[in-house]
C-alpha cells in the first residue's frame, strides 16, 4: 500500500525518479520531436530543466519540508528551463509547489495541483495547440477532476498517469505537423513520463508503456519539418524566416510585465511562453528570426539575465544511449577552446587542457572562432567565448561550425574567470552533455565582475569619475568609483560577497599594480573569514582584476 499522503521523501524521490526516467527516454522523445519546430531537441530540454530543478531542491537542505522542498524545485525548474516544453514542464512543477504544505499532498491536494497546473499553461503560452503537452495537461486535469474528493493520492496519481497515456496518443489525430510524420507529440510523452515517475513513487506500480519511434528520413518526415516550422497561427508575416531558439529569465515584472512580454513577443516570434515561479522570477521563450530584437524586448520590459540563443537543428543530444565511436565516453574525446586575453590566462587554460584563442594579440572574430573550431583534433568542441563575442555572433558560429561537421557547444562563460571555473568542473571521461551540464553550472554560478582605472572624465550610473579614479564593473555597467584602484576593488568585493560566497578568484591584469592582489586578499581574510581567496597572474591588458565569487 502507498503512502497517505506525498510528503517531501517522496517528493524528492518523484524529482530523482524524473531525471532518471527522462534520461532513458531522451532519445526517443529527441526522435518525435516535429513540432513546432523539427530540432530534435525536446528530450534534452526537459532532462536540463528538470536537473534544474533538482539542483536547486537540493540546495534547499535535508531539513527543508515539503513545502520548502518544493519551492526550490518550482524556482529551479523556471530559472533552468530550456525549450518550449521545458518551460511548460515548470509550471507543473510551480502548482505541485504552490499546493504544497508541510504535512503533504493528499489526494484533493494533489488534484488542486494537476488543475493548477493546468490552469497555469494556458495563462503563459501564447497561443495553445491541440495536440500538444497543453491539451493533454488540460485533459489529465478533466479527468481527475472528475474523482471523487476523498481519492487517496496514489489514485489520483495513476489516474493522472493514464489518462495522459491515453491523451498522448490522440495526439497523433489532432495536429496535422504529428499526423505527417507519424509521431505523437514530444513534450506530451515528457508529461507522461513525469506523471508515470509520480504513479510509480505513489503506488508502487511501474506501468508498462509503448515505445514510439518514427522512419528517419522518410518522406513524412520531411512534411512534418515542413508543418513543423509554423505555430499554431496561420502563416504569419515571418513564419517562413524563423532561425532561432531565444530562452532568458527576467525579473522586474509583474503579471501585466508577464503578459506585455507575450504580446510583444508574439509580435517577432511564435513558441511565445513566458512563465513564472510565482516568487518573482520568469522565464520567457520565443522562436524568432531576429534574436537580438528578442532579447532587446525583454530589456524594455524587465531585467534579462541568462540568455540562451540556439539555432535550429543544433540539438545538443541526450548522451544517453550508446556512444558513437569512441569519442564521447572516452577521456580526451572532446575539445575544450577558450578565447583568452594575457600570456598568464594562457597559461592557466592550458594546463586546464584547453586550446587558446588569443583574443588580445589578434582579432577574433566569428570568422576566427569557427576556424579554430573546425580545425580542432575532435568531432566535439566545447566553447568558453568568456565574453569575446557577441550572443548573434555566437549562434553565427554555431550553425557554421555544425554545417562543417562539428558537434559544437557554446557555454555561458562572460569572461575568463567563468571560465576558469568552467574547467575546474571538466571532466572529459563523462559525456559530452553532462560535461557541458556541469560546467556551464559552474560558469552561471560564478558571479563575475572587472576592476579598471578610468582614463576620462565620464558620466556612469553611479555618478562622474575623474581620470585615475578605481572602477568597479559588473558586466558592462560602473557599480563602483573609488579615488584609486584598491579601495574601488575593495568596494567592488563588499557588493559581490554581500549575497554570499564562499570562494573568490582574482585574476590579476596587466595594469595591476604589485601589491593589489596581496592587499585585496588581506580585505577578504579581514572581513570575510570564511571565504577563501586564490590569485592568478592573467595579464590581460586594461583590467587591473577580475574578480569572480562562487
């Protein structure tokens, strides 16, 4: 017999159980992945959100309760979502949260939550398509709501479970781009996937399911691709010129913020979701032909921060079934290209194991990058651009790259000390998608800014700098002005470890005086004890550091 209720063990075990499960199927569901767009990608997508959202339960600590427990799991999911599924799959895993209590989910509770959830989908997709995960969340929740209230929880789980089954192959009827290529809908068997893991935790039962699979290169096939590339409007003005995946979160808004940004995406795009974790935070997504205007959108409305661009057909791949030759499972089978300015940053990613694109002795552009791409000793190439280029110029490379042959990931390293982060989490034993999994983690998880002397009289957000006075920036914008380099550093690291940190690397430029490093790690040790500091010699010209928290 099931638990009474589903408390924060079986949550737990729920999100574990949905990672494992979503990566065995990541192929398959990759395969029938037609609509709205024939990239291959959405098994992919929803094993990194879910990770996510895993990642950030765990966080949350051994102690946290369901409710806590499931907060961070909803807050994860949407601050890691990839891919239109993906995003979708987050506002399942908000309602589950949103319901929750500390003394758990019964069954009303959780049927509270599949109607939620529901409900949710439908406010932030732009447009909602039969035949989707949206119509069959819509159909699961029909369906338990029409049990009775006092259904024990592992009922209303396997109810929930096999009716997306059953909504899931109706699929197949409903949307044309399915029918064509005789699959059924992607992210719907994600769902299901999801919601057997849940029965499973529940009762006890693992329901044997079919396997879907579809004629590779079959002439329905390539129908579907065709249908595939539209949304669920009628050929819009720029349907036949849609390149391109733009996923970011964005806070600053509200629900009207939240609704603005649909309609204004709607406008360059289709695929428009923008979701919430109902704390805050939000995730918008679009396919679109200008990416750019895409995230520039986002900016009118909020603050953007993690921007994700990503041409159509680069899927990443699952890594989850059998490797393709030897280059994948085995150490050394992938190439690691950093663009590096200074002989000292040289040095320290050379050792790391990565080949360097000197940014700071020649140009590099995106000409330059992809040749160094394409001429590496490897089918597999992962990028750490550490902020040389352009988001645009990126995706240019991307396609230019794959086209040439190569299996390219872009990670979302802004500048050398991501990187270095980065590879301090490298493992080239694992597959390529783990490895590139955990180092962009490391890399997003590193806050990151530049200290520099001013040359010129200038006005900044935080007021007028003279020539000589210390700069602290964070990105591109001055947060600090200091009358010299040190007490600008000093400044600059009180407001990086003012929401934590428990590491700070500096990267020492070529500007930096000789006592910088010392004095600004004797600032670290006197007020932050716990944190530890590591210096580094990069030689970068124009910065004096910098400086990263993790």
């Amino acid at each position: 017999m099931g638990p009474a209720v589903l408390g924060v063990e079986e949550l737990r075990a729920w999100a574990y159980r949905c990672v494992d499960d979503l990566t065995a199927r990541c192929d398959e569901i990759n395969e029938l992945n037609v609509f709205p767009i024939a990239d291959s990608d959405t098994g992919t997508n929803l094993v990194f959100t879910v990770r996510s959202a895993v990642e950030s339960m765990r966080a949350a600590g051994p102690e946290a309760d369901l409710g806590t427990a499931a907060t961070a799991l909803s807050r994860g999911a949407v601050a890691g979502a990839r891919g239109n599924s993906g995003v979708i799959v987050s506002q399942v895993l908000r309602a589950v949260g949103e319901v929750a209590v500390s003394e758990g989910l019964n069954g009303a509770a959780l049927i509270d939550a599949l109607l939620r959830a529901a409900d949710l989908v439908v406010e932030v997709v732009s447009i909602p398509v039969q035949g989707t995960i949206v119509s069959v969340l819509a159909r699961v929740a029909e369906d338990v709501s029409a049990l009775d209230q006092s259904s024990d929880v592992g009922a209303v789980a396997r109810c929930a479970a096999e009716s997306a089954a059953r909504a899931l192959d109706r699929t197949r009827r409903q949307l044309p781009a399915l029918e064509a290529a005789g699959v059924v809908d992607a992210g719907a068997l994600g769902l299901l996937v999801m919601l057997d893991a849940l029965s499973s935790v529940l009762t006890g039962d693992s329901p044997s399911r079919r396997r879907y699979h579809r004629q590779v290169d079959s002439p329905a096939r390539r129908i579907a691709g065709e249908h595939g590339s539209r949304s669920a409007r009628t050929a819009p003005p720029h349907d036949a010129a849609l390149g391109y995946e733009v996923l970011y979160g964005i806070s600053g808004i509200d629900d009207d913020g939240a609704a603005r940004l649909r309609r204004e995406l709607s406008v360059i795009g289709d695929s428009v979701v923008v979701a919430g974790d109902g704390n805050g935070s939000w995730s918008a997504h679009v396919h679109t032909a200008n990416a750019g205007l895409a995230v520039d959108v986002g900016l009118e409305v909020g603050t953007v921060h993690g921007v994700r661009i990503a041409a159509f057909g680069s899927g990443d791949g699952c890594g989850s079934g059998a490797p393709t030759e030897d280059t994948s499972e085995s150490p050394g089978g992938r190439d690691i290209l950093a663009v590096v300015a200074g002989d000292g940053a040289e040095l320290l990613y050379v050792e790391e194991g990565a080949i360097v694109l000197r940014s700071d002795t020649a140009t590099v552009g995106p000409a330059d990058l992809c040749a160094a791409i394409v001429g590496s000793g490897h089918p597999e190439v992962l990028v750490l651009p550490n902020g040389a280029l352009s988001a645009q110029e990126l995706v240019q490379v991307s396609i230019a790259s794959r086209d040439a042959g190569k299996e390219v990931l872009m990670l979302p390293s802004g500048s050398m000390v991501q990187g270095l982060a980065a590879l301090a989490v490298h493992d080239p034993s694992r597959v390529a998608l783990d490895d590139a999994f955990a180092m962009s983690e490391a890399a997003a998880g590193t806050r990151w800014a530049s200290l520099r002397i001013a040359e010129e009289r200038s006005l900044t957000w935080v007021g007028t700098c003279e020539p000589g006075d210390g700069l602290g920036l964070v990105g591109r914008e001055v947060v600090v002005i200091g009358p010299d380099g040190l007490s600008a550093g000093c400044s600059l690291l009180d407001q990086l470890l003012s929401v934590g940190g428990e590491m700070v690397t500096l990267l020492l430029g070529e500007a930096a005086p000789a006592e910088l490093g010392d004095r600004l790690v004797h600032h670290v040790r006197g007020r932050y004890p716990g944190v530890e500091v590591v210096v580094y010699t990069g030689g970068q010209p124009g910065d004096l550091a910098e400086l990263g928290v993790e």
